[in-house]
C-alpha cells in the first residue's frame, strides 16, 4: 500500500450542476492521522486557506474553498499534516470585511438597523452621486465623496415580521453582534423579542450572513422558541412590488419596475402563497408549518439575492443568474471522504 495515501485523508467533492463552479464547503471527518495541525491540499500539493475547528471526541470539521470543480465532474483534495516545501494557494475570491452591524464581500454590504431590519447596498461604482445627494446610515449623514456614495440601496423594514394565529408580533430590544469576520464568511447575530399585544413575549434570534467573493447570496437562519409549536406561526413580508412565485414555487421574486431592481427569496422547503389587499401591496406568506423543529426551537433558512434583472421567460439556469443561484442553494457540492 502506498505509505503516503496511509498519511492522509482524501476527500473528493462532487458538482451536481452542468456548469463549473466554486464554492465553500464544510467537510467533518474523523482524524484517523491522529495528528494535530491539519491542513488541505490540493491535487497539485498546493496549501489551502482552511479553516480546522477544534477537535472532538477524534471528529473535525474543515471548511475550505474548493474551487472550479468542473461541470457534473469531481475533484480530490487531501487532509494531511503541513507541508513546508508546497506552496499556499490563497482563493481568487475576494475578502470579506465587516463589523457589529455590517458585512461586506466583492457585490454587497448588509447593515443590520437598529430595529432590526436589513439595509442591502449594492456596491455599483458607475453611477456618479449628485454633489449634493446625503445617505444617513445608523443615523450618520454621509456626503458625496464617502466610501458609500454611488451605491445603490435596497431597504427592507419588514423583512422580519412574524404573524401568531392571526396577530403580527412586535419587535423590541433588538441586540446585535458580529459573531464571524473570517477569510470565508461573516455572521451577525441578532437577538431581538416579539411582544404581543397580551403581554406575551417570544424570544428570537436571527443570524444574517454572506460568504466572501462575487456571489450576492444572504442568508438568514432564525430561530423561535419551542413553545410556539402549538401556534398557527407564519412569516410575512408585505411589500409594495410586485411578487412572481416561479419555479415550482422554489424561487420567489419580488420585483420593482420603477427601480428596475428587485429581491429573490429561496428557503428549505420552497413553499409560499401571497395575496394581493386593497392598497395594492402583495403579502408574501411562508407558512409556519414549514418551520424545522430542533432541539434549539422552530427554525427556518432563508436565502435572498439582490438582483437587477429578471426574466421570467426562462428559468434556465443557464440563462438565468437567479435561477443558478437557487439551484446552487439547494443541491449544494457533495463531498465524501474515501
């Protein structure tokens, strides 16, 4: 047997999609080496820029990326003590920055506001700000010639509006903290409780994240407590655009004509209905029966993409940059440790 397959673990990942792709990936495996300060290599012997969570019980997790995995192909990488003669190779993704109430990749910044809502700009540097234009961000007037000027801005105050029986929950005492800032990632944490007009009060924590790079992919994991299992629970978002359920009622697209930009959602289960009131708004309904239950309390994951075009013509992923993403989210790479 050859000694130097015996001295590392492969891992090989697979892309389900018809197009080349890269991505993050979280790989647990058992550190059969019994060896400490592990890292990941390539095909070509080449270091890669991971992320090793501490070990337990003899199981780790790594996170790397693994980058141009070929169309509907496979690609190896190994887990192996340091190599000081092979080379690091960093990603050619981007870094991320961010701090307690914003993160930024390559395409966009989340700000989390102080009630708790997203502001998501879109940092497009071709469009020139009038001399006399102001942002407020968190309260602070910025002029012309900031690092913000000339971004463009996607506001959503009721993207966390969560309806019990037939009452939609205030909420209060929002908290929030930057829980992750890495070459990979970054999540912040926001605490925050729902009161009802009783009295009753429902704790909730959401974390919002987006990984490094050129994909304008966020995700939002929230988490109710247990407790109101036994509740008609729903998540709502009444918007003013126009909203278009496609693709098998996997992609939902809410869309303003005027701005010509709009939002895609996707979530777990990829189930919603809307319904059109008086005043014209679409309210979008996901509803709480979908909601995965865990040890920790009712949960859902929801994705959203900023997008500045959509054509419902084609659901191609191919052609369609909304579509790819979706499909990306929910049949994401597979790895197998052989």
């Amino acid at each position: 047997m050859n000694n130097s397959i015996i001295n590392m673990i492969p891992i090989t990942i697979s892309n389900p999609h018809p197009w080349d792709r890269t991505s993050l990936v979280s790989v647990s495996f058992e550190n059969t080496l019994h060896i400490s300060g592990l890292q990941v290599y390539d095909d070509a012997n080449c270091e890669l820029l991971s992320q090793m969570d501490p070990e337990v019980d003899g199981w780790c997790q790594v996170r790397f990326v693994a980058e141009n995995i070929p169309a509907s192909g496979k690609k190896k990488f190994f887990i192996k003590a340091r190599d000081t003669t092979a080379d690091l190779h960093l990603p050619e993704e981007g870094l991320l920055d961010g701090n307690e109430y914003y993160l930024e990749n390559d395409l966009l910044r989340i700000i989390v506001e102080v009630d708790g809502s997203l502001t998501i700009m879109d940092k497009d540097e071709e469009e020139e700000t009038p001399e006399d234009q102001k942002l407020i961000i968190m309260g602070e007037e910025l002029g012309n010639g900031s690092i913000w000027a000339g971004d463009s801005f996607y506001y959503y105050p009721k993207l966390h509006q969560i309806q019990v029986d037939s009452e939609i929950l205030s909420m209060e005492d929002v908290k929030y903290d930057l829980m992750e800032a890495s070459d990979f990632g970054g999540k912040i944490q926001v605490k925050a409780t729902l009161m009802a007009k009783s009295g009753a009060k429902f704790p909730i924590t959401t974390f919002i994240d987006i990984q490094k790079g050129e994909k304008p992919v966020i995700r939002i994991h929230s988490c109710l407590p247990k407790e109101l299992t036994s509740h008609n629970v729903s998540f709502i978002y009444p918007t003013s655009l126009k909203c278009d359920v496609v693709a098998h009622d996997k992609v939902l697209c809410l869309w303003d004509e005027k701005q010509d930009h709009g939002l895609g959602v996707f979530t777990d289960k990829g189930i919603y209905s809307s319904q059109r009131n008086p005043d014209g708004e679409t309210t979008v309904i996901i509803d709480g029966k979908n909601l995965i239950e865990s040890e920790q309390g009712l949960e859902i994951n929801l994705c959203l993409v900023p997008i500045k075009e959509f054509n419902t013509s084609s659901t191609d992923p191919l052609q369609n940059v909304l579509f790819k993403l979706a499909a990306e989210y929910y049949t994401p790479f597979e790895w197998k440790i052989n």
